[in-house]
C-alpha cells in the first residue's frame, strides 16, 4: 500500500495516517476478519466440547480443524491480501482473529453450554443430511 506524502512520523499525523490506511481497505477486507472471528469462536466451541468428552475425540476434532484451516487460513490471506491489507497486517489480523477461539473454548467448560452445543450439532448435522 501506498502512503500519501502527508504520512509522516509525527504523531497527530500518524492518526490520521491510520485512519487513512484503514479507510483504504476494502470492505470484504473487514468481512474476512469479522466472518474468521464467528468461526474461529466455534470451533472454539467445538474443540473444547469434544476435549471435555474424551481426549482422543479432542484430538480426532483438533487434527480435523487443523487440516480445515490450512487451506481456509491461506484463502482468507489471499483475500486480505488483495484487499489492500500487507503481508505482515494480514498475518497480524489472522493472528488476532484465530485467539477467539479460545473464549469458544473457555464457554464450552460449563456443562450447561456442552449440552446446548451437542444439540445443536446435532440438529445442523441433521438439517444436512435431509436438505
Ligand atoms: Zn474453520
């Protein structure tokens, strides 16, 4: 991205400079990180439910997040990327973006919460099949 010469190292500027760069990204820029930010929280949800029930169930669903986000992670990139987001920024928003699924995780420690989430996996897994 380019800066505007204005853009220089005094601070009061330096606002504005970001105001300025944020203002430059595009709007399925900011669509990614929100979007990423829901997902990334269940599963959250998911692993911390299945970690809660058995162990080797947790692992069975971490390897399964796992090999879904390398490719899901590289495609958010690419679209930040042309969004006008840098290399480093994107990484930086991915980062920040992947750390909600801890508060998934946290939520699903209560009992109350895993059941809720078990009926509604199952209730999505079913909608699936019958559509
Ligand atoms: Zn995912």
């Amino acid at each position: 991205m380019i800066r505007p010469s204005w853009c220089t190292q005094s601070l009061l500027n330096n606002c504005y400079c970001l105001v300025f760069l944020l203002l430059a990204i595009k709007a399925k820029g900011w669509m990614v990180p929100i979007g990423e930010r829901i997902h990334n929280f269940a599963h959250g949800l998911a692993l911390g439910v299945t970690f809660s029930q058995d162990v080797i169930l947790g692992v069975t669903a971490t390897i399964a997040v796992g090999l879904h986000e390398l490719h899901h992670e590289l495609g958010d990139h690419a679209i930040l990327i042309q969004s006008g987001f840098t290399h480093y920024k994107a990484l930086t928003f991915n980062f920040i973006t992947s750390l909600t699924a801890f508060i998934g995780i946290s939520l699903s420690a209560s009992e109350v919460c895993q059941q809720r989430i078990f009926a509604l996996t199952i209730g999505i897994v079913s909608l699936y099949f019958t559509c």
